[in-house]
C-alpha cells in the first residue's frame, strides 16, 4: 500500500472524487456542502493525496489545504466503500496529519456533518485527538456542520 502526492485532475481519480461528491450531496443539505471538487482541490496551498494497493489500484483520497496562520484544514477525505474495514481511514488521517506537522502548523481543522452517515469519520477523528470546536476560517455556525480541531504543537 502507498499513499502519495498526486492530482486531483487525473483522469483515475475522477471516479473517486464523483463518488465522494455525490456522498455528500446525499447526505447534506445543499448549503451544508463544503466538499470541493478536482478544480478546488488543484490549487497553491492544497496538498492532495491517494491512497494505492501496490498494484496501483486507487483505494481513497485526502487533502490538507493551508490556512491563514500556521493552520490547516483537512479539504477532504475518503475511502471507497469496498476497501472499507481495513483500517484504511485512519492510515490516511495519520499521513495528513504527518503532512500537516511537516508543513510545521500549529493547529489541523476539519468540517463534516452531523449526520448519522459521518458518525464514523466523527469517531475517527475523536479517537485521533480531535476535539469540538466553533466554526473556522470562511465558515460559519452551520446546524448541519460539526467542526473539529487538533493541536499539533
């Protein structure tokens, strides 16, 4: 398995990011989508990453985009459905973070839904040293958002 920098505009990672969309047009509000597309995602400041069997075979995505400040935020992230269970989540949440460190910021934000759907990513993240915090950097109080924040210092 092999996590690397990548682009969002690859053909191989459309699919994914149509999925990811669409997940989160199912499962949102229209107003309460802050999911960016391949566009959004290949831009200065974003770090976009995929996550690969050896093989080659695309297994999920991240992203990390820079902050005013030394702050991050994590863009977006996930596995496919079928490669679920296998602890994949959480290999890319610690490459995120890692990349975030690197990057020497202080603090990893993230935004993702109240929705009984993103009660996993919500467990994961808690169980990563996430906690609850107001809304950051071009949100705001969204009864359909739960922001979550980690200190990297």
């Amino acid at each position: 398995m092999q996590i690397r920098l990548d682009d969002p505009l690859s053909a191989d990672v459309a699919p994914l990011l149509a999925r990811h969309l669409q997940l989160m047009r199912d499962t949102s509000p229209p107003e309460s989508v802050h999911a960016l597309d391949g566009s959004g995602l290949a831009v200065p400041g974003v770090q976009f990453f995929t996550l690969r069997e050896d093989d080659g075979q695309l297994l999920g995505m991240g992203a990390v985009k820079q902050l005013s400040g030394p702050e991050g935020e994590i863009k977006s992230m996930h596995i496919l459905a079928e490669a679920r269970g296998r602890g994949l989540a959480r290999v890319m949440l610690d490459h995120l973070i890692a990349a975030a460190r690197a990057a020497g910021w202080d603090r990893l934000s993230l935004e993702t839904g109240v929705e009984d759907a993103f009660a996993p990513a919500r467990a994961l993240y808690a169980r990563a040293g996430f906690v609850e915090c107001p809304p950051f950097e071009g949100y705001w109080a969204d009864p359909n958002s739960h922001f979550m924040a980690l200190d990297l210092r």
